[in-house]
C-alpha cells in the first residue's frame, strides 16, 4: 500500500460523498475519445444535469452538489457530472486538449452517452458560464436553464482579480493544495455559512487532489503552461455565448439563483446577467438568497433545492399551462 492509500484509507476509492454511489460512463465527442466520466444519477423524473465550478482540479467535482441531492430527487433524476479533467473524470490524451472548448464537448457528449432526447441543466461558478455556452450551442436539447452564482458567465462587474487577492493568500499561510487544511481555508473564504465544512468533505477533496490524473493535471495546467491556453479559449467562447444570447438564441426559462454576499459575483455583475439574459426572454427569473456566500448549493441547499424545484415544476410540472406568477 501506498503512502497516498494509507493516508486515505477512510476514503471511498471512487471519492463518493455522504454514501451516494458514484457511476461511470465512456464520453466520445468533437475532439474527445473515451473519457471516463464519473456522475452520480439520483432519483427518477425528466433529467437534471448539475455541472460543477471551479477550474481544472482533481477536488473540483461532483461532490459539491451533494447536499441538494435529496431535495432535487423527489421530483427529477439527478445527474451530477464530474467535468473533464476534474474530480474522478478522465484527462484528454493530448495536453493541447486542455482548453474550453473539451469542456463544451464533453457535456455535449456526455448528454448524448446517456442517450437523453432533452434535459434541464444547472451549473454553478464556472460551471454557469459552460451550461450557458452549451445551452446556446444546443438550444433544442435544454428544456430549462439554471444557472447559480456565475462571475464566469459574467458579464464583467469591477475588478475581479483584486477581489481574489484580498481572498486568497495561501501562499503566506503555507498552505498546500493537497492537504485537507487547504480546503478548509478555500472553502470559508468562498463562504458566509461554513457548517457544511465537515471533515469527511475535507478529505475527499484532499485525496482527489492527491490522485496520479489530478496531479497530472496541475502539472500540465500550471508547469507546462496550459491554464493560460485554456483562460483565454474560455473567455472566447464566453464571449461567443454572450454575442448568441443577444442574437435570442435562447428561448427557454431560465432562471439565475443568487447568493447574496458571494465574494465572486457582486450584485452589479449578477444583474447584468439578468438583464442579458431576460432582454430577448420572458421566461427569465431570479431568485436571491440572503446571507449566502459561492457555495450556494452547500450554505443553503434544502433552499436551493426547492427553489430549483418550484422554478423546473412551474414551467414544466402538471400546471405548467395555467397562467402563474413566480417570487
């Protein structure tokens, strides 16, 4: 046994949270072969595929949807995926694959892997901004779009890279980013409620940090170089995404959940989004969250939960033809 094996022992080998049992499916799409992808599929209903935030990591995954999981599964089949070079999902073969545009494709792929028609999708952080930009490349396969908390799919509000300086100073704390004591620090500075940060979380992110795939993705994204690549293909196709919203592409409801003392997105950046979003659709909505930091689905899941709920069921449940109002 290894020393990384002994140190995690109390830990599933797939990573699995709170006893949900992670499955696996081959994702072959655009520029993409056989990428083992990792997803936790819940409950029965019309299909709700949650994506995650943050940037490539081995503990960016799945596992931050966790807590919504028995909320949302009363109503919808819940399909949380670990996105490509994240979590417990495969890397791509070639190291030029580590750009936006391999994130596009493997939602896409992993949607069509599963052999769905249609779903509703949710992403928060950075995984806002990647449903947004599948959602305009696929508009007649996105029932609903939900998006929470997203300074990825912005639009730009004051100076952001300041804010995450005044964030984040792991550097002078000494602190590495495979160790659980990391985590703890990342996961209050991005918080206003912190009861969520228990132990058990604090490991997992730390052995999937510690995994041969997560390490090989640090290397490639910070040693050889390719973070800068794979910022500058998102921010095209971001920017793609905002140019086909304007253009009205999407047509179908969507709604925007807000944390209101997120340190990411201020409230001058989530209404931009809104008035984006909702100029060429009424069937836009907002929901805002009070003392509520990033982490959305963890400070306040059960509310979260419903909110998604409520707003999925309104526009697609049993009364979904009446006439109704929403908040």
């Amino acid at each position: 046994m290894s020393k990384t094996e002994q140190r995690f022992a109390d830990v599933n080998k797939d990573a699995a949270i709170k006893g949900y049992e992670p499955s696996y499916i081959d994702v072959d799409y655009g520029n993409l072969d056989d990428i083992k992808t990792r997803y936790y599929d819940i409950g029965e209903g019309e299909p709700l595929i949650l994506v995650h935030g943050n940037n490539w990591s081995g503990s960016s995954s799945a596992n931050s949807w966790s807590e919504t999981f028995e909320y949302l599964s009363e109503d919808y089949r819940v399909l949380a995926v670990d996105r490509i070079g994240c979590g417990m999902t495969d890397n791509p073969d070639d190291p030029e694959d580590f750009r936006y545009e391999s994130d596009i494709n493997h939602i896409i792929g992993f949607i069509e892997a599963l052999g769905l028609e249609s779903c509703h999708i949710a992403g928060w952080s950075r995984g806002g901004g990647l449903v947004t930009r599948v959602a305009v490349e696929i508009p007649e396969m996105i029932d609903s779009l939900i998006i929470c908390n997203s300074a990825t799919l912005g639009p730009a509000a004051g100076d952001g890279n300041h804010r995450r300086e005044v964030m984040f100073k792991q550097d002078e704390l000494g602190l590495e980013k495979t160790d659980p004591e990391y985590m703890e620090y990342f996961y209050s500075q991005y918080s206003h409620q912190k009861d969520y940060i228990t132990d058990e979380r604090l490991e997992i992110c730390a052995y999937l940090e510690n995994t041969k795939k997560a390490l090989e993705t640090d290397r490639i994204m910070h040693e050889e170089g390719q973070m800068e690549h794979w910022q500058q293909t998102l921010d095209e196709e971001i920017k793609e995404a905002h140019s086909r919203i304007k253009d009205g592409v999407l047509d179908m409801p969507i709604l925007y959940v807000f944390g209101r003392d997120d340190p990411t997105v201020p409230p001058l950046m989530a209404m931009a989004a809104y008035d984006m979003l909702g100029e060429h659709n009424d069937k836009v909505r907002m929901h805002t969250i009070n003392h509520c930091g990033h982490m959305i689905f963890l400070e306040h899941p059960e509310e979260l939960g419903n909110t998604m709920t409520n707003f999925l069921n309104l526009w697609h449940g049993d009364s979904a033809d009446e006439p109704h109002d929403f908040y």
